[in-house]
C-alpha cells in the first residue's frame, strides 16, 4: 500500500469508529481528503488521522474500490449490481446493493455518494487513494519513498480478493496493467533520480526490481546494462545482455531488439557509460528485423503423458494419449506444435514441464498423466506456462471404458479445446500486463484484440491503434489486418456508428487483406465470416466458417460464427448445435454472452421461449452493456406473457445504449429471416420500443 512511513492499520468493524468521527461534507477545494484508501497489497481505509475504518462486508470494499478508481465518475446501480452480484441481477440482489451502499455511506458520510436517478459515484476529493497517488509519482507531480515504490512493484491491486462475477474480474484485470505500467514508469524516474545523485547501488538494484518484475522488457534490461556500465562493470552489463536475450529467445523465438543489441556493442566498444540514461519511460524501438520475425501462432511441447500404474500394458494407452494431441494440434495453423520425436525425449511430470519448456525454446508445456482402476480411466492434463513455471489451466476427466478408443477421442478433443482457449486468453492476458512501448507485432495485436472483447467505444478506439501500429512494424501480418475487421464488426452491431454499412465495407476491406496475407490462419476467416453474414452473403460466410471449423475444429468463437451464419440461412437446429459446441469448447469466452444470446434467438425461432428466456437471462448476466441479450429476453417475455418485465428489460436498454433505435436494429438483421425478424420487430414494440413508420418488413430493406 502506498503510505509514507507508517505501519498499515489492522482493519476493524465500522462499528469501532465513533460517529462523531465520521467527517462532515467537505469543499474538495479547500480540505484534505477526510479518508485514505489503500488498495495496492490489500483494502484498508483509514480516517485522515490513521484511525482505520472498516466496512462489514467484503463485497462493500469492493463497491467502495471500484466507485474509487477514479472518484467523481458515474455508475449505473444496474451496473455495480452487475459487478458485484452477477449471477442473480433481482429483487434480492438489488436489496443488497442498496444495503452495500448504506453501509459505505455509514462509513463515509452520508454525502459519500452523489448522483441522480440511478447514477452513483462517490464525491470527488473525499478519498486519498494509493493509486492515484502512484499515477501522480508516475507524471512526475509527486515523488514515493523507497518504501512506498517497493511496496508498489512486490504488491497487486486488491491482493487476495475474490472477484465475485466476470465483469469485475475483467475491470480488476485492467487495473492491475494499469498499475503495474505505472510502478514502472514511477522506478524508472526514480532510477534516473538516483543516477543523478550519484546513487549507483540504489540505481541498479531498483532496474533488476524491475527485470524481474517482468523479463521479458527489454527496456528494463537496458537500464541495467546502461547502469552496470557507468559503474565500471562492463562483464554484468553482458552477462544482463545475456540473460536478456536468452529469455527472449527461450519465451517468444527472437532476438533482442537492435537497439539493446546496439547497446552492448557500445559497452563492449567501452562507449557504454558515456551514453546518458534517458530520464523517461518513452523508449521506443524503431522496427527491425525482431518486428519483421514477429512470431505468427502459439508454439506448445505436448509432454509424454505418465502412465501411474506403472502396468506395461497400460503404457500404450500413455502413449496415445500424448500422440493423438500432437497430431490433432499439429492440424491447426494456430499452433507450432514441437514434433514427438523431441518432446518425448523429457519427462511428462508436471514439475519438470517448465524446464522442459525452456529447453525447447515453447511458451507452452501441455503435461498429463493417467490411471486405470478397474473398469475406470482417469486423466489429467496441465498446461504450463514456461515463463512463469506456472500451471494456467488443469482438468480432470474420468470415464469409463467400455471403448478405450472412443473415450480417448473425446478426451483428446476436450483438451484440444480448452488448450485453444486458454492460450488464446493467455496471449491477450500477457500482452495486456506490458507496457506499450515494449510491445511487438505479435503482442499489440493480441492487446489490441484484449481491448476489443472490452466492447466500449474507448477500448475500440485504442484496439485499432494497436493493430495499425502492428501493420507499421510487420505490414505483411495478416492478423492485425483481421483485428481492425472485427472492431469494424463490434462498430456495427454494438452501435458505436452512424451507420453500420460504413463500417461493414471497412471492415470487409480488412477481412479481405487478411485473406490475402494468409488464408490458412483461422481467426481470418472467422472475422470475414461474420461480416459477410451481415453483409448479407451467407453463401460466402458459410464457405469460410465451415473452412474455419475444419481448420480448427476446436476454436469456439469460428463454432459461433458458423452457428451465426446458420441463423441468417434459417437453419437454427444446425445453429443451435454449434453454439452449443461453442459453449462447451471455451466456457469462459470473451464472448460467451454472445453464444448465450445467439443460443436464445434460436430457441425463440424453434418456438422454445422458456428455453429462449433462460439463455437469454443468462447472457444479461455476463455483459451489463449488451443490447442484444436484453433485445433477446425481451422478446421471450413478451411470448411468456410477461409484458411488464418486458417493458422494464425495454426501457433499461434504452438506458444503456441510448442512440438504439429498431430503425437501426432493422438495417443490421435486414438479411435475418423474414418470419423470424418480423416476429422480434412485433415483440419489440410490444415490450414499448417505438418507431415512426412502417413494419420491420418494409424498414430492413
């Protein structure tokens, strides 16, 4: 927690601060914060003289953290009881946050919270927050002791918390980058300032902090070269040189970049301390031969998987298992995937799987074992991640066997599929925690993309700069070319355009240059797919999303754009199976509320609106500012007979996305079927979302 020099207060019930104690309404102009906030390491919340301040739920901390981040912004009761109470969005749970909020107001001040109608945010200047006082060391306007920084770069936001829904671990995600860029621009400066002052030893041990806080920044390793040279200590400059690029070579399959190779040129040329170390963190290397080798697919070493019987003739089956991943994630272009020749030269023990890894210079590790009891199987399988010799995902599957083959082919295919989604999440995850400037091609697409599943006009805007400035380094990869497709895409169906046509012919124009630059990747044709169902071509769009699901039977989101597809062809068994397959590939998708939605537009299509509401409910639950998944359950509810609940869902829609319009809505499902789009168009109006004019019919053409 960022304090200055005091010993962090032990939490107590709000209950032990007396009421006096509780400040008054304060001029943020004119006092001091009357709070102080902690959040990097822990929560704990304090009164300006230290006296701590507790709230009687974690959930309330919670609240109190995200109205916090920043103060004075605006919220949605709809969207805190989203966060907090994601999985039942009713009576109950609107009681709770009520309470919550009572509770913070109890601790606050009764003036804690302002707003109108149903806006929230907490009052601007009440609270000292550590994070804000970190981006302020960041900017320069302030500085933190050593004590604070190395609290910073050891701690995380909210350490320990237990998010309570998807989208309150995706905000606590985002917060997490954000303050982990900031602790290391803060290092830096204060870096900088201890060169100046001639504190070399302080200097240096703060960039190997921030080496190791991540490796694979290859502008730490160049503070530390820089800073081992001016001491005189060309050798450690090297051996930082070294270690640099090893990493580098064993994690992601390239070279340092030219300017850290540059760099120790100069130090070995005994020129390395004469270069003074730049007091900023805007570093930026200019693109090279590492930009233009940007790796293109996920590189993964299948281990041999252990046989713990220790039975000769249950070796085979150890065997197959190992053998038939291999082969089956050797047919995805995704993936290079190590031959079985090399791999089963190592163990299969997960603990090894790490080093084994490293050795074959693989991000990736899968590593799997099994047991036969009788007439039951069970296997397991980890996936490592070699960095961080850590495991990312593990499973369990026990089965009988009645029919060792069979079992072994749905094993294999479960696995297959949940290793494609969690490397996938991974890659946007890990790309997400760097600092811009130390990212490749490869790494500001997958940012890009983590900034696009966001789904907010702010995060598009800064995906597509990402992608444009992937093509600036590597203009022949393709992927980037597909990314700005697809945030053409999300323009259009999520309303954040004028009109969703301009944004199609965009986004088509970038589907096609992806093709183009590489027609075997599968998220390439996935993005051309779904542009072309809107388009209105649903023969093209089911030519590349059936050619994407054969190239990589086992990615979802190509599952939910066939599925798609089927609807627009009227076809929703066949698109029910698929999205349902989808659900089962990638449970935690980043568009899983949009399977959800698909899944109950096709139920209201087969005339199974209890079926239909309940996926839809669902969907409402996983993404606050959805349209579609409450267009979905508002038109179940009008088939159940539940109009009033429809107008509610109805009128909280026009809440979120103010600028809907069916007029809109009728021109993105213009080539929808008719039945089917006249149905929702008459269900919509009768949940009371109007429009001048004629029928559906007639306003989608």
């Amino acid at each position: 927690m960022v304090q200055s020099g005091q010993d962090p207060a032990s939490q107590h019930p709000a209950s032990q601060v007396p009421a006096n104690q509780v400040p008054a309404s304060q001029d943020p102009a004119t006092e001091s914060p009357a709070f102080a906030l902690d959040l990097l390491g822990g929560f704990e919340l304090r009164l300006r003289d230290g006296a701590p301040v507790g709230l009687p739920t974690r959930k309330a901390q919670l609240l109190l953290a995200y109205l916090a981040l920043p103060a004075g912004r605006s919220h949605s009761r709809e969207k805190l009881g989203l966060l907090l109470w994601g999985d039942r969005l009713d009576e109950q749970a609107r009681g709770s946050l009520r309470n919550t909020l009572a509770a913070i107001r109890k601790a606050l001040g009764t003036d804690a919270l302002k707003g109108e109608r149903d806006m929230l945010a907490l009052a601007a200047g009440l609270v000292s927050v550590d994070v804000d006082r970190l981006a302020e060391a960041a900017a320069g306007v302030a500085e933190l002791s050593e004590e604070a920084l190395e609290t910073v770069l050891s701690s995380h936001l909210l350490e320990g918390a237990i998010s309570p829904s998807e989208a309150f671990d995706e905000w606590l995600a985002f917060e997490r980058t954000r303050c982990l860029g900031l602790a290391q621009t803060a290092a830096q400066k204060a870096i900088a300032a201890h060169e100046e002052a001639g504190r070399t030893g302080k200097a240096l041990a703060l960039a190997q902090r921030l080496v190791a806080l991540d490796p694979l920044r290859e502008q730490s390793h160049r503070l530390a070269m820089r800073l081992f040279a001016a001491a005189g200590e060309r050798s450690r400059s090297m051996v930082q040189f070294q270690a640099c690029r090893d990493v580098l070579k064993r994690e992601l399959g390239v070279e340092p970049s030219a300017e850290t190779a540059d760099l120790a040129r100069r130090i070995v040329a005994a020129d390395g301390e004469a270069r003074p170390m730049p007091a900023t963190a805007g570093e930026k290397s200019a693109p090279d031969d590492a930009d233009r080798r940007v790796p293109r697919n996920f590189a993964i070493a299948v281990l041999p998987f252990v046989n713990l019987n220790g039975q000769a003739e249950q070796d085979f089956m150890a065997e197959g298992f190992s053998e038939d991943i291999i082969t089956e994630l050797s047919r995805r272009r995704d993936f290079s995937v190590i031959s079985r020749q090399s791999s089963s030269l190592f163990s299969g023990r997960p603990e090894t799987a790490a080093a084994a890894a490293a050795e074959l210079s693989v991000r990736y590790a899968l590593a799997g074992s099994l047991r036969g009891i009788g007439g039951r199987l069970r296997v397991t399988a980890q996936l490592i991640d070699a960095l961080g010799n850590r495991c990312i995902w593990a499973e369990r599957y026990d089965r009988d066997l009645a029919d060792i083959f069979a079992v072994q082919d749905e094993i294999v295919a479960s696995i297959i599929g949940s290793l494609d989604a969690e490397v996938r999440q991974e890659e946007r995850e890990r790309a997400a925690r760097k600092l811009p400037s130390e990212l490749d091609a490869w790494e500001q697409f997958h940012r890009g993309l983590w900034h696009v599943y966001r789904f907010t006009r702010e995060d598009i805007v800064k995906g597509e700069a990402l992608f444009r400035q992937a093509l600036e380094r590597a203009p022949d990869f393709a992927l980037p070319h597909a990314g700005l497709g697809y945030a053409a895409f999300v323009k259009a169906v999520w309303y954040f355009v004028p009109d969703a046509r301009v944004a199609l012919t965009e986004g088509l124009k970038h589907a096609q240059a992806a093709i183009s630059l590489d027609g075997s990747n599968v998220f390439c044709h996935v993005v051309i797919g779904r542009l072309l169902t809107l388009a209105g071509d649903i023969g093209g769009a089911l030519h590349h999303l059936q050619l994407a699901t054969e190239m990589n039977p086992g990615f979802a989101q190509a599952r939910f754009g066939l599925a798609q597809a089927f609807v627009y062809a009227d076809r929703p068994r066949e698109a029910l199976s698929e999205i349902d397959l989808a659900l089962r590939l990638s449970p935690k998708d980043p568009l899983r509320c949009m399977f959800l939605t698909l899944r109950s537009f096709c139920h209201f299509r087969l005339g199974d609106y209890v079926s239909a509401e309940r996926a839809a409910r669902s969907a409402t639950q996983l993404q606050w500012a959805d349209t579609w998944s409450r267009l979905a359950l508002c038109c179940a509810l009008i088939e159940l007979g539940q109009a009033d609940e429809a107008k509610q869902v109805a009128r909280e829609t026009l809440r979120v996305e103010p600028g809907f319009s069916l007029e809109g809505f009728g021109r993105l499902v213009a080539h929808a079927p008719e039945p089917m789009r006249n149905r929702v168009w008459v269900n919509l109006r009768a949940a009371g979302i109007e429009i001048d004019g004629d029928t559906i019919a007639s306003r989608a053409r």
